[in-house]
C-alpha cells in the first residue's frame, strides 16, 4: 500500500501542469473523480465521463446542477479544446475550481444520464 500511495502521489503531483481534474455528479448524489489531459475536445470528455458511467447512451454534462434539463446550458459536443472552453469560462467568472492550489485544482461539473441509481 505504501508504494502505491507514493505512485498515487506522484502522479497528482505531476498531473497539475497538464491535466484537469474534474469532480463529476449525478443528480441522485453519486460523484467521482475523472483526470484528463487539459489538450482533449469536448466530444472527448462526453466519451470518457460515458466510460467512466459505462452508460453509452446519450449522456449530457452541465456546468450547475440546477442547468440539468435545460438544453441550451449543457457542456457543447464540440471539438472545443478543454483548457480554452475552461479558461474561457473562468475569466468570465462563470466557472471556479471548488479545491484550489496549492492542491490539485478540481472543477465541478453535472452529469445526467437519466439513470439516478
């Protein structure tokens, strides 16, 4: 267990420059933790958020709980690159990371996928 704590932590710490660490909930309470690389598309986080659900129909991500439902307020499908759609929305004060440095920086997003178990 000690050695893969140490791979565990070394892993966060090198993670911070190049991937976002992104605190995904479903509306029932369920949450975990996805890490992807800040370079991938939109198109690319809906892929891997489906993984991580192991549901490939037809998920919808949304940036606050009470946009679930709403369909002009989802994450777009697009071949936006994550870091910009991100920063983007960070500078208008739209989005914050909810953990902060000095500790990886998390971001909170919603997921419905029409399955509340």
């Amino acid at each position: 267990m000690e050695k893969f704590t140490r791979l565990l932590n070394k892993f966060i710490e090198t993670s911070k420059n190049n991937k976002y660490f992104l605190a995904v909930h479903k509306p029932c309470g369920y949450e975990f933790l996805v890490i992807i690389n800040q370079k991938i598309t939109l198109c690319e986080l809906y892929r891997r958020v489906s993984l991580e659900l192991e549901n490939f129909d037809h998920i919808k991500l949304y940036l606050r709980t009470e946009d679930i439902g709403t369909p002009h307020k989802m994450i777009p499908k697009s071949q936006t690159i994550l870091k910009t759609y991100l920063s983007e929305l960070t500078d208008q004060g739209i989005m914050q990371p909810f953990i902060e440095m000095p500790a990886p920086v998390v971001y909170q997003i919603w997921v419905d996928d029409r399955k509340n178990q």
